[in-house]
C-alpha cells in the first residue's frame, strides 16, 4: 500500500508518453533512478554503517551503498524495461528486494526533448544500459565525496549514445543547509543538459588522471603531455566532468583499469557535448553486451586536441596497452 500512490503516478506518466520513443523513456527513466540512487549514497554514509568488503584488493572496494544503489538502478529499469539487457558492476545477490530502494518516474525535462531522427526506431533488443552505482568507492569510504558519481550508460548496437550522470554531493562544502546533489544527462544528436560546457585555462595544461591506479605506464604517459598540473582524482565520472567543466584538458589514464560501466555515460554526455573519448590507441569503445567488460586500451577524453594527445602518447606505452 505504502507505493501505491506512486505506482498510480507511473502508470497515468506511461499512459500520457506512450508515444515517446523509447530511448527517452529510458533516459527519463535513469534520470530519475539516478537520483534516487544518489539519495541512497548519502543516506549510506550518513548511517555510519558503510558495509565495506574488499573486491579485488584494497583499492576494489564495495560498500552497502554500491549494493543498495545497484539494486535501485537495476531493479527500476528492468521493471520497467524488461527486454533491455542491464549490466552493471556489482554482482547480483538473491535477496528479496527491497520495494522502498524502487523508483518509477520518468523525468519530464528529458519526455519534453526531441529526440535525434536516427535514435528514434530504436528498439529494445539494440540497447545494452551500463550501470556503476558508485563510480568512486575508495573516495567514497576517505570522505573525499565530490569524486563520487552514480553512472546509467545507454548503448545502442555498441555505441554510447546517451548517458545519465548524478552526483551525490555536488555543493557538499557549501555548508550547513546547502542543497546537495546534481543530476546531468546527454543524448549524442541532442546535446546535454545540467552541466555547463567551461574553457580551460588557455596558458597551461592541465591533465587528470587516477588517484589510486597508477603505475609505470601511467606515470609514463602523463609526463609525455608535458602538463603544468596534474589532477589525481577519483572516478571517471568526475574526471570526465573536470574535463567538461573546463578543469582540465584531458584525462589520461594508460592501463587497462576503467571498464565499460565507467565510461560510457560520461562518454555519451562528453560526445553529446562535442567532445571525445577513445581509447589510447583512438579507438572508438564498444559497448555490445557481450563485449569484455576492461577497457583493455586505456582512457583518453578531450574537448578539444584529441590528435594532440594521442600523438604524444608514447610507442611504449601503447605497445604494452593493447586495445
């Protein structure tokens, strides 16, 4: 009883947009999932019980809120999209899900778009949804929280064509009784909304890269840009929107440590934007359901210069990265 109020909302928003393409329903969709998973994050952290359980090592971390948020996302959109593939980064559990972590709205903002001719006759067996549920865990459990991002990636028969990116603690250090959180979506054709396309610096060159994966190749490849700074972050969700936002030229990261779910929303909103991400090589990525889950070639995402970077990378670095 307790959701069926909004389970009544959803069914009057699906009766109104049936004639909606499905590509914005699905971002419609994510755009509000994504904010309920955000919601999720912070109410983790702020319980003080994070539930950390260790992946992969100590820098491949999970916490409650990966798995809490990946059920929200997961669960949402394959109810209400049930033949589109769904992939995302934590492993499925066989616990009852939890009806409260569930969301059913769709986002008017993006019902309201246009969406691109060639996306229009989309269908649902084309799609593949990226999901990382906290990109930025390690952050996350330091309290380093403006690098934490919830990702929906949507692709269409391999390619990042759309992507939803919030951020859980945008505004975090604006202090007592600031409004937290920011939610951004793109469609490539369309444009992205939500975030602000920024200039950087024109008088040096700034480069992000990982704050907790780096080693020889890494190091390697971003001395060979010659950069005046060098931002070390968390999560390629946030260094991608360093990257939009005008705090950086690039990100840089030579090694096969990002996987499909990390990059493609920030790579759909980047390329929507008119920017681009490849691999180090300049390789478009791919994104069918059954393609390996690393990005074995490496990160490269610019606004502008693209070829600059990529000739710069050294032939020693990419012969070791192999696409």
């Amino acid at each position: 009883m307790f959701n069926l109020p909004r389970l009544l909302l959803h069914s009057v928003a699906m009766a109104g947009n049936t004639g909606a393409p499905l590509l914005l329903r699905l971002v419609a969709a994510s755009v509000s999932v994504a904010e309920k998973a955000g919601t999720i994050v912070r109410d983790v952290f702020n319980s003080g019980e994070l539930g950390v359980v260790e992946k992969g090592g100590k820098n491949d971390l999970q916490t409650q809120a990966d798995r809490s948020a990946q059920e929200c996302i997961v669960q949402s959109l394959s109810r209400q999209f049930p033949k589109v593939t769904i992939i995302g980064e934590e492993e499925p559990t066989d616990e009852v899900v939890d009806e409260s972590h569930l969301e059913t709205g769709l986002s008017e903002e993006v019902l309201k778009a246009v969406c691109p001719q060639d996306l229009q006759a989309v269908k649902d067996e084309d799609v593949v949804v990226w999901v990382d549920p906290l990109d930025g865990t390690k952050e996350y459990t330091e309290g380093f929280l403006d690098h934490v991002t919830v990702l929906i990636g949507v692709a269409v028969n391999g390619k990042a064509v759309a992507g939803v990116i919030n951020q859980p603690y945008y505004n975090y250090k604006a202090g007592p009784g600031a409004t937290l959180g920011r939610t951004m979506w793109g469609i490539v054709g369309l444009g992205a909304f939500g975030v602000e396309r920024l200039v950087p610096p024109a008088d040096k060159r700034i480069v992000t890269t990982t704050r907790s994966h780096s080693n020889k190749l890494v190091t390697e490849s971003i001395e060979a840009m010659q950069p005046d700074e060098v931002l070390r972050v968390g999560g390629a969700g946030h260094k991608v929107l360093l990257v939009i936002e005008g705090k950086a030229h690039a990100y840089v990261f030579a090694t096969p440590g990002c996987k499909k779910w990390d990059t493609c929303a920030p790579e759909a909103i980047l390329h929507a934007l008119g920017g681009k991400l490849t691999d180090i090589h300049g390789n478009a990525l791919q994104y069918h359901r059954d393609v390996k889950h690393p990005n074995t070639g490496g990160v490269l995402a610019t606004y502008s210069d693209h070829d600059w970077y990529l000739g710069r990378m050294p032939e020693s670095v990419k012969a070791a990265v192999k696409p």
